[in-house]
C-alpha cells in the first residue's frame, strides 16, 4: 500500500497495520473515516484521498452511509470443488436475481443509497480503462442489492460480485469494452438509477433487464 505520498501514505500504511493487527477479512469493515483521521493524525480530505486510492485498486469496497469494506479476496474464487463459474452461469444468475430485486430497492432505498448509485455512476462514467469501469460496474450493481437493506439479497449479491473478478470474465470486459460500449453501458446504468431515483419498480426492473440483456449479447453474443 506504497502508492501514495504525504498524509495519505500515512493513512496507507495505517489501513495495512489496522488489517493486518486485526485479521480482517473480505467483508469485514474498516474503521471510520473519523477514526483514521484521529489515529493518524491527518485531515479528513487525506483519509478520503487514501480510501479512494484503495477503492480504485480494488482493495476497498466504500458505501455511502456504510462505510468502507475488505473487498473480496481476488485469490479466492473456487469453491471447494475447484469450480468456477462460467460467463454464461454468471449472467444466467445475474438475470435471475438483479431485474427482480430492483422493486425491493425501488421501496427501500434511503438518501444514503441513492448518494452511493450516484458516486458509482460518477465514478463509471470518468473511468479511463476497463478495469477501472469494471470496478464501478461492479459497485454500481452491489449498490442495488444494498439498498434492498435484505441481508439475503446483499449476500447473493456479494457471491456474484466475486464470481465477476475472476480472470476469464475480465478478459471478456477488456476484449468488448470500447468507448462506444463504454457511453451505452452509462447510459442504461442512468435509466436504471432515475427509474429508482423515481420510485418506478416497474421501471426499474425493466432497465435492469434490459441492461444485463445488452450485457449477455456483447459478452456471449447470443439473446434469451
């Protein structure tokens, strides 16, 4: 966690003591944004600027009103079998699940949740690369099962958050990620958050669909 300079490596070096000491695992959340503040001895804005550099390595997973997690450990993708999923299984559950619980987060989402999809489409639309849109992509979707605040539904979620960093998903990303591809893809993650941001369940669930069915098309290039 050398990547930073100043106040923030110290926040760096900080975070890489607090989850060492403590044994966090993938999942586990870090102390706040007040806490490390206080800890080490540095303004807020470096402790921001630190969690950022650690959200875009993928380290980090932050959630508006949440707070900031252990990301999934990138090592760990099989089950105990050895197997993992394919793009096709991956897709498959994603169209089973994510359509289907946008009316619960249509109900349930807080201001907080609707600041977290916002950051996340902010975050899509400035990313420069496939990995960094895949890493907002990523968040962006779990965001929608967060704020179904159904602690079943975020933990599916989570499961399908871990099966999208495996190596062969990232290579289909990178091999059809264009800037074309790249402004279509905001563009429907921006229906999707004004359909919640309106309160439109049917809407919603809609966008999601339609989205994830533009998704299997250019990834696996078949239709449902």
């Amino acid at each position: 966690m050398d990547l930073a300079v100043g106040p923030a490596a110290v926040v760096l070096k900080h975070v890489e003591e607090v989850i060492n000491a403590g044994g966090l695992k993938p999942g586990d959340r870090l102390p706040t944004e007040r806490d490390l503040a206080a800890a080490t001895g540095v303004g807020r804005a470096a402790v921001r600027d630190a969690l950022q550099n650690l959200e875009s390595r993928g380290i980090v997973l932050r959630h508006v009103g949440r707070g900031t997690f252990i990301a999934p450990d990138e090592t760990a993708r099989a089950d105990a079998s050895g197997h993992q999923p394919s793009p096709a299984e991956i897709m498959a559950s994603r169209l089973v699940l994510e359509p289907e619980l946008m009316p619960l987060a249509v109900a349930s989402a807080t201001g907080a949740d609707l600041e977290e999809m916002e950051r996340c489409l902010r975050g899509g639309e400035q990313a420069d690369s496939s990995e960094e849109f895949e890493r907002w992509d990523t968040a962006l979707h779990h965001s929608f099962a967060v704020a179904t605040h159904n602690s079943v539904l975020i933990n599916v979620s989570s499961m399908l958050l871990e099966a999208r960093r495996q190596p062969i998903w990232g290579g289909l990303k990178r091999r059809s990620f264009n800037p074309e591809r790249h402004r279509c893809y905001c563009t429907e993650h921006e229906q999707i958050v004004a359909a919640v941001r309106e309160r439109d369940p049917q809407a919603a669930r809609d966008a999601m669909r339609d989205h994830l069915q533009h998704v299997r098309r250019v990834l696996l290039g078949d239709n449902l």
